[in-house]
C-alpha cells in the first residue's frame, strides 16, 4: 500500500477498498517499524493523524466535501510549524517548543483534508547536506543505512523512500530538497521563489529558502504542490503571479521542447556513474521528443561562495531570535543577561549551526559587507542573469543534482568546505530563485540512488513535472523501493 | 582569521567558545573562507546588488488590527514568565 | 574664552496608525503587558513582517511637510544588536535610501529673527518593547506591548546652539505632527521622544566629540539637560580633560546626566537589506495624492489668521498652537460674525478655564458654537461685557443653549430708554451734590452717577445708554 501512487490511494478510499483510517494505521506501523533504524521522523503524531483519517472517513459517509488530498497521509519537515505539535528544526534550541500557529504550507495541505503523521528530522535550522548535524541524531538512507540520506530535508526524502508517508513536505535553500530526493530515490521539487509562503516555515536564509514536495513521482507531487502554491498576504517576498493546475499538463507532449544540458557540468568533479545517468536522461528526453542542446553557464565557478556568503549572513540574523528569553532552551540559573544569551546559544544550537552564524556574522561585520555580502549580491545578479540568457535558448535545463551518490555517515561532517562543495549543482538555483526538482535516474553500481535535476524559469512548475511525468512514464527508476525488510521490526 | 577575532565575532553573535573550540573554529572558518575568496575573480564594477531573486516590490498591508492575542498560549513555552511579562536576569542600565 | 554649543536632535515620533508597522496587532498606551504582542511581535520563528500602507503614507506627509525629498524606492534593513526589548535581535529600520530625505524647519528665535534648522532625514522604523527593572528584585521584566509600533525618525542637522533653540525645533515639530495628525504628541505616554547630542567647541573650530542624552520627556528636562551636559562639558574641557564620546541619561531628580552602562561598548550593528522585506516603489501620484490631503500647516493658518482676522502676533500665535484651537476659533468666529472678540474670550476667560480644570480644548464643556453666539450676544448690545463673564461660567456647567440662559437668569440688558429712564432720574434726584459738580466741570462724577444707576438697576441697564441718559436728562433739567 505504501508504494502505490496519491491517485490510487485516492481511488482506492473512494472506492472503499479501504478507510483513510486504514490507510493511516498502515502508515504508522510502517514508521513504527523501520524509524528506530531510519530515525527519520522526530515526532510522530499518531492520536492526532487517527483523529484526521476519521474525520475524513465521517465527511466521506456523510457526503460532505472533499479536499483534493482527503485523507492521504503526509509527513512534515520538522522547520514548519504545527499548532500544538512540537517543531523542533532538529535542534535543541526548540526540543519542546510548541508552536502556537500553522504554517501556511500546513494550514493548506490540512484544508485539503491531507493527514499528518509526524513531522521529520533534518539537520539543524536546515544547515546542512546530509542529516548529520541534527540534535536527534543522523537520519539514514533506506537503501543503504551506513550511508546518508542527504540533507537539510533527509528525513523527509528517506522516509517517503521508506514508505512512512504518501509525500512529504520539505524545504530547499541550496540543495536541501533535490540532494536528498537525489540520494533516496525520490522525487523532490523546490518551487520558484515566491511561489510557497515561507509563512511559519522557520527561516534559514531568507531570500533563498522555499518550501516544497517530495514524493515517488511527479504526478504525485503535483497535488501537493496545488495544495501548498499561490500567494499568501503574510508573507511579503510572496508572488502574486497566478497559479496552475500543475496536475493539468503532466501528460503533455515534449515534442518542439528546447532542452539544455549545460557543459561547465560535466567536469572532473562529477563522478562516471552520475554523469552517464544523466546523459541517459538525455537520451530519454530525446525519444519522447525534445531536442537537447549543449549550453554554458559561464558563472558556475562562482555560485558556491556567493551562495555561502548570502546564506550564511541572512541566517546569523535570522537566528538572532533564539535567545532563551521568550521559548526555546534557556541555560540553567543564568547569572547575568549576557550568560543567558551565550550559554543558551552556546547550549542549544550544533557547531554546524555555530559555524555558520559566526561566518555569517564576520561578513556582516564591519568593513567586511562590501567584500562579502555586497559582492555576493552583485555576483548574485550575473548568475541570474546568466540563467535568464540561458533561457532565451531553451526551455529547460537538465542537470545532474549532485556530484556522486549518497556518501557514508561521517564522511564529511567535519568536511564542511567539501561539504558545501557538494551543493555546486544545486545553490545556483536558489540564488535565481528558479524552479527545479530532482527525479530518480539510475543507480550506482553500489546499489545508491542517483537523480538527475530539471531546472525550469520562473513559474515554470508545470512544465518541470510535465517533463519529468514523461520521463517517469518511459523509465521505471521511480518504482523502485529499497528493501526496509532486513532492518524492519515486527511491530509489538 | 585570528582567535582573537573569532572570539570577537563569537561575542557579537552572543556565543560562548572553550579556547580550544575557538582554535578548531578559527581553522574552519579560514578553509571557509578560502572559499568565499574564489569571488574575487571575478569583476563586478557596476552591477546593481541583488536582494530578491525575482526582482519584486513590496506590497502594502491595509492598517488594520487583524490579530486577537492569547496571551496565555504565548507563554507557555516562556523559560520564566510572571504577571504577563517575561523574565530574564536583571539588566542594570 | 567663548564656547560655541552644538546640538543635534533625534526625534522618535510614534505614528497614530491603528495597528503596528509590520503586524496586525493593535496599539496603545497602557494595556495589560503582552497583551498586544502578537506571534510576529514576539519573534516566534517562522513569523514575517508585512508593511502598514498607513506608516507609509503618515511619513511621506511629513517629509512633504518639511520640504523634503520623497524616495521613489525605499529599503528596510536591520540593525542587529541583543536586548530583551529587541525580540528578533535585531531592529528592522532603515539605512540607506531612507523613506524621507533632506528638508527644514523654520523656528522662531527669541529676539523675534527666524532661523531654519536642517532635518538630514527621517525614516520608518519598529519601536522595541519596555524593560522594567523596578518590579522583581532578580529578573528585568520584559512588556513587549510596544515592539512592532510604528516610529519616524526625525533627525536634524547639529543646527541648533542653545537648549532654546532646541525647544523651538522640539515644539514646532511637535506641533506639526499633531497638525497632520500622525502623532498624538504625548510625552509623557512616549509617543514623542527626543535624544540630543550635544557638544562644543570654539567658535569657527571643528566639531567636538559629542555625547548622547537620553531619557528626556518633557520640554523641560530637555532644557535642564543639555543646559547640564553642556556646562559639564566646559568643565571637563576646562581642567585639561577631553569629551568621552558616551550615551548619557538624564536624571530627573538628581539634575543631571549620568553615563548609561549598557551601552558603553560601540555596537557593531551589521546593517543590511532586511531579505524579509522587498524595496517599496513610492510612485510621484501617490506622493501628489498626499500632497493633496495636507492639511493648511501651522505656519500658513497663522499667518492667514493674522491678515483675514486682523489678529496680532501673539494671538495669532496662541490660536493656531493646535488644530483644535485654530479649528474652535474658526468655527467660534463665524458665528460670533466678531473674530477680535472672539479672540480676546478665548485667550481669555477660555484660556484660563481651561487651565484650572485641567481639560483639553477639545473637551471643553464651553464648545465653540455657543462660544461664538455668546459673543455676538455681547456685539448685539443684549449683554454686557461683565455680565458675559457672569454667563460664561454658568455655560460652563449648564449645557443649556445660550439665549434660555440668558432669559433664565434675566441677565439681558436693559438698553430700552423708557425702562432706563426712571433708573437715571431716581439717581439725579438722590444725588443733587453729585449732579451740580457734574455741571461745574468734573467730568469724573459720571463714573459715580453710572455705578449708582448699575446698582439700582441690579447690574442690567446697558452702562454706555446710562452715560448718555443721564448726561442728556441732566442738561434737560438744568435748563
């Protein structure tokens, strides 16, 4: 059940093979038994999800009005907020903060009669690639648990990869929903800036975050993107720009498609297996009709500093708030003012945490912004700028999400220089605010995951999942499920 | 970087670092920064800085009081909170 | 050995809009501590800021005010520093390309001269919260009513060079942000706040180093403290010392300023664009609309009021001093048809009344219609002068229209001669001594024979037809 498509879990309540209460215990053991391994999920909101499937069950007896995702279960990123239910951001700064409202993003999918069953781990104020730099511990990749399942958004992607949900939610800054679709064998779409409230979803970097989908297909993902998109008045850096039924044009032909497949990409730094994956995507693309084009995007070089640069500073700031004055964690018998704030930050927040509010803060500083922070917004505008040229060309651009497979657990988290490193085919994109996602592509030879991403112009969602709907129709990449079964538990 | 300055820079960002964190930092916070110098190649004379990737404008909100206030939900997660106000050690002006 | 002071005023007005700057909470002085603090006021994470058209619209009126330059594109950002009343750890304000640039303001200086002091700019920003460190003996409590309110800042050239020229530019934009209604003025509520920097040097040399004086809420502890900080700098200076540039508070019992320990160290305060917040377009219609709906400031409504009532300086000067007042005496005017009179009662007996009962003009139980027909019953002859202040106060407390009260308490004057002339030739024939020294010569015993024909009279005969009356019976009888 846990591997069918949202369409036919939908038919399947409408048909009565089974109850949206059925449905949400099959998902909850399913947690139950493989999170102990995975700890992919912080939280599980087991009453509170059973509640939700009867109240959907009751409205489907009664003939009321549905939602479009009435009674399929998700899981949430642990940075949205949850009235009631703890959000933790994977951080000990917020290990028991309740949050008092929904983010939009939940408010939504709850209107829409979808059924939260948890909310999922991830590294720490979304800082990192691969759910290592969490307070409650690594999450895992369910195809390989001694690897990582990437990060921020890693326990999201493992555990829709799992089978834990029909979709989950997640957020990507530089990387963190498409690394960790890529590694998990998922499907994982970051929306165009702007196109997702950032209401309640608790802020890293704010020009650059945006809330987004994974699931195991992008017909799959397409009704959770209807449920969450459009403008939201509370948050301002939302557009206005209308939007589409993005379930509408899945099946639309790709013929008189420009693709782009960019050269800088492909250089010594992309290992064989992810680049060949790629190139097969191509040739895929090509028999359902587009037309591949060899393009450049003179300003790849630049866009992992500009990225760290802006992140990092508009995090220092954002993160300013935990303070242990009004929630959060305050250190105990503080003696002074100022040894609450040290040690309650100094207590609560990880060093990855620690490391980037410190950068963040010196490129602030003073006589250090025009050096770094204002040069990397000039920077910023040649790389969208080289982006928007690109798109004058093609419609599309295929790309390859990351640089290699998930890495193992510990490899690289004391690496962070080549941890950034790894985000070089993804931050770019935040930083023009495009849309893009990462679909499943092939495999390693070690039996890893490896996604291959399509990177869209603004408020081209539909034409994404279009392409990648084609693709998934010709290839069977994304029906693939890892094995759970030799580290599952028989649930007591 | 020097110790000196991320302890600085630590102070700044109200964090406390044991010396020994802030050598190991320091150490980072330079390979990082070697990173960030890979900017520097290239010129960027003139170009306009740019904050919001879609280049927007902002939207006005109509002066309305739209918010009713629980009090009482807002500080339960308080660390220490009395009579409505919350407490933190005593500031001496 | 002459010092030259130098003074620079920083002015934190607390825009009347109804919710805060960048929420939907409400705001006002005195309610129930975190009680107006909504989840974006208190910083709970995820939350954002959206901006209030109102703020905006409220600035632009006040640069449009000053003289000022209205920025087509305006930019938020934050100023990051940790404090308890600062719950994001950092003040969204602005830097560059403030809402409002360059204007002026002319003020009135003692020996009558104007002079015009420059304002460099003036920006929205969000107020912080209270710290009150009275009520526990070991926390600071932390009231977040007031985070999130609305504030211009107002900051001047270092323009002015003495504590009353100070008060002038205090007082003038004082009163034109109450004229254009985007401030209440309350100081002591904290809706109007000033900070001063103040330094000295010789005549023609450099700028000194400067303090900053904080804590001033009132005209008068604004005055008192720079006179203070000013003389204390001189004797710093004086015995070889040199200014430490510092943050002082004024006390207000001691009399004196005080380095304030918090903020000693400099702040590093890491502006940049706030990325929750994108650039706000001013288009020139909008700023024209506005222009549109200024109200007639200050300066002009005084001046108009000099020529098209004939007033003087000074009374002109006490009638426009709000817009209330301007607007009572209009309004008192036109229907009294006598502005002069109108403005010798209300500088007046209103005036005084006001003062003893402690009340607002715009509270007056004595509103300006029944002022006005007030005063026309006087032009009219109905009443006297003296007798109008007899009915005054009665208006006072007896909301009754002003005709009923002046037929309820017989105050009408008896200008009637037939009704006077019994009155007059009652006197006469009473006073023989008084009347014959009258005709010898003394011109002063008219006085006496008019007092004698009030009092038998009860005070209603109209005194200018008594003089007249008993002048002409007199001379009719003495031939």
């Amino acid at each position: 059940m846990h591997n069918r498509t949202i369409a036919s879990l939908a038919t399947g309540l409408q048909t009565g093979e089974f109850s949206a209460t059925e449905l949400c215990r099959h998902f909850l053991a399913r947690i139950d038994a493989c999170n102990d391994t995975l700890n992919c999920v912080i939280t599980t909101t087991a009453e509170g999800a059973l509640e939700a499937a009867q109240a959907s069950d009751d409205r489907r007896a009664n003939n009321a009005a549905l939602g479009e995702l009435d009674g399929i279960p998700l899981l949430h990123k642990d940075v949205f907020c949850t009235a009631g239910v703890r959000t933790t951001c994977g951080s000990k700064m917020l290990a028991n903060f309740v949050s008092p409202y929904d983010a939009t993003v939940v408010e939504r999918l709850h209107q829409r009669g979808a059924v939260m069953l948890g909310k999922t781990n991830m590294d720490e104020f979304a800082m990192g690639s691969t759910n290592e730099h969490s307070y409650f511990g690594p999450a895992r990749n369910p195809w390989n648990t001694e690897h990582v399942p990437g990060g921020s958004s890693g326990g999201s992607a493992s555990a829709v990869a799992a089978g834990f949900a029909a979709f989950a939610t997640g957020t990507d800054t530089g990387g963190s929903i498409r690394q960790p679709a890529a590694f998990c064998g998922v499907t994982g779409l970051k929306p165009t800036y702007g196109r997702v409230s950032r209401y309640g979803m608790v802020a890293f970097a704010s020009s650059l975050d945006q809330g987004g989908v994974f699931a195991r297909s992008a017909a799959d993902v397409a009704p959770a993107l209807n449920a969450i998109a459009g403008f939201d008045p509370r948050d301002s850096s939302s557009s206005q720009h209308p939007t589409d039924d993005y379930a509408a044009n899945l099946a639309q032909d790709l013929r008189g498609l420009r693709i782009g497949v960019v050269r800088e990409h492909f250089s010594d730094g992309l290992d064989s297996e992810v680049a060949d994956c790629v190139h097969a995507a191509a040739a895929t693309l090509r028999e359902a009709g587009a037309t591949l084009v060899n393009i450049s995007l003179n300003e790849t070089a630049l866009t992992v500093p500009t990225y760290y640069v802006i992140a990092l500073a508009e995090a220092s700031s954002n993160l300013s708030r935990f303070d242990g004055a009004r929630y959060g964690h305050r250190a105990d018998n503080p003696q002074s003012l100022e040894d609450m704030y040290e040690r309650s930050r100094s207590e609560g927040f990880g060093d990855e945490v620690k490391r980037r509010i410190m950068l963040g803060t010196y490129a602030l500083s003073a006589g250090y912004y025009d050096a770094y922070y204002g040069k990397a917004q000039q920077l910023r505008r040649l790389i969208t700028e080289d982006f928007a040229r690109a798109f004058t060309d093609v419609d599309l651009i295929l790309a390859p999400t990351t640089p290699a497979p998930a890495f193992r657990l510990g490899e690289l988290v004391d690496d962070p220089v080549n941890m950034y490193l790894s985000d070089i085919y993804t931050c770019a994109i935040n930083l023009a605010g495009l849309p893009a996602l990462s679909m499943p592509a092939g495999q390693s030879a070690s039996g890893l995951p490896i996604g291959a991403q399509l990177i869209g112009a603004h408020f081209q969602e539909s034409r994404l999942l279009n392409v990648a709907h084609a693709f998934q129709c010709r290839t069977q990449h994304h029906l693939a499920a890892p094995d759970t079964g030799a580290y599952a538990e028989i649930s007591r | 970087m020097e110790i000196s300055e991320v302890q600085k820079i630590a102070h700044l960002a109200r964090l406390s670092l044991s010396d020994d964190d802030a050598t190991r930092y320091a150490g980072e916070l330079n390979n990082i920064l070697e990173l960030v110098e890979r900017m520097n190649a290239r010129d960027t004379d003139g170009i306009r800085p740019m904050s919001n990737p879609l280049d927007a404008t902002q939207g006005l909100r109509a002066d309305e009081v739209t918010e009713t206030i629980d009090r009482e939900l807002f500080q339960s997660s308080a660390p220490l909170a009395e009579g409505g106000l919350y407490l933190v050690p005593k500031v001496i002006d | 050995m002459t010092w030259e002071t130098v003074i620079g005023l920083e002015i934190h007005v607390q825009l009347a809009t109804k919710s805060k700057l960048f929420s939907g909470a409400a705001i006002g002085f005195g309610a129930p501590p975190n009680s107006q603090a909504c989840a974006i006021d208190l910083a709970l994470p995820g939350v954002l800021p959206v901006l209030n058209a109102a703020a905006v619209s409220m600035a632009i009126k006040f640069g449009l005010a000053v003289g000022a330059q209205i920025a087509r594109e305006t930019i938020f950002a934050r100023k990051n520093y940790f404090y308890p009343d600062l719950p994001k750890g950092y003040q969204i304000s602005q830097l560059e390309a403030p809402i409002v640039g360059p204007g002026h303001i002319d003020i009135e200086l003692a020996n009558g001269a104007q002079k015009r002091i420059g304002i460099t700019r003036a920006h929205l920003e969000e107020d912080a919260g209270k710290s009150l460190h009275e009520e526990f003996e070991q926390y600071t409590g932390i009231d977040l009513n007031r985070a999130g309110t609305a504030l211009i800042e107002v900051v001047s050239e270092p323009d002015m060079r003495s504590a009353s020229e100070a008060i002038a530019y205090l007082r003038k934009i004082h009163s034109l942000v109450r004229y254009l209604q985007i401030c209440d003025g309350n100081m002591q509520e904290g809706s109007f706040r000033c900070d001063a920097n103040v330094s000295i040097r010789r005549p023609g040399a450099e700028l000194g180093t400067r303090t900053e004086l904080k804590n001033l809420n009132s005209f008068r502890f604004i005055e008192r403290a720079i006179n203070f900080e000013v003389e204390r700098q001189i004797d710093v200076i004086e015995s070889g010392g040199s200014v430490i540039q510092q943050t002082r508070l004024y006390d207000p019992d001691k009399h004196e300023t005080r380095p304030m320990r918090s903020k000693e160290e400099a702040h590093d305060y890491r502006y940049f664009p706030d990325p929750d917040l994108l650039p706000v377009l001013v288009t020139q219609a909008s700023i024209e609309a506005l222009r549109t709906e200024l109200p007639e400031l200050p300066d002009a409504k005084r001046e108009r009021f000099k020529q098209a009532y004939e007033l003087s300086q000074d009374d002109a000067h006490q009638l426009t001093s709000s817009r209330a007042h301007a607007d009572y005496f209009e309004l008192a005017a036109s229907t009294s048809g006598h502005p002069k009179l109108t403005a010798n009662w209300m500088t007046g007996e209103l005036a005084a009344a006001l003062n003893r009962s402690n009340t607002d003009i715009v509270d007056a139980p004595v509103q300006a219609q029944r002022l006005g027909l007030m005063v026309a019953r006087i032009a009219d002859d109905t009443i006297s002068g003296k007798i109008a202040k007899q009915l005054f106060e009665i208006m006072w407390s007896d909301e009754r229209p002003v005709d009923a009260l002046i037929d309820a308490q017989g105050l009408r004057q008896v200008s009637d001669s037939s009704a006077i002339v019994g009155f007059v030739d009652a006197v006469i024939a009473a006073h023989p001594a008084q009347v014959q020294q009258l005709r010898d010569g003394n011109t002063k015993v008219i006085g006496f024979l008019v007092g004698q024909v009030m009092k038998s009279s009860g005070g209603k005969a109209n005194p200018k037809h008594v003089n007249q009356m008993l002048r002409t019976r007199i001379e009719e009888q003495t031939s």
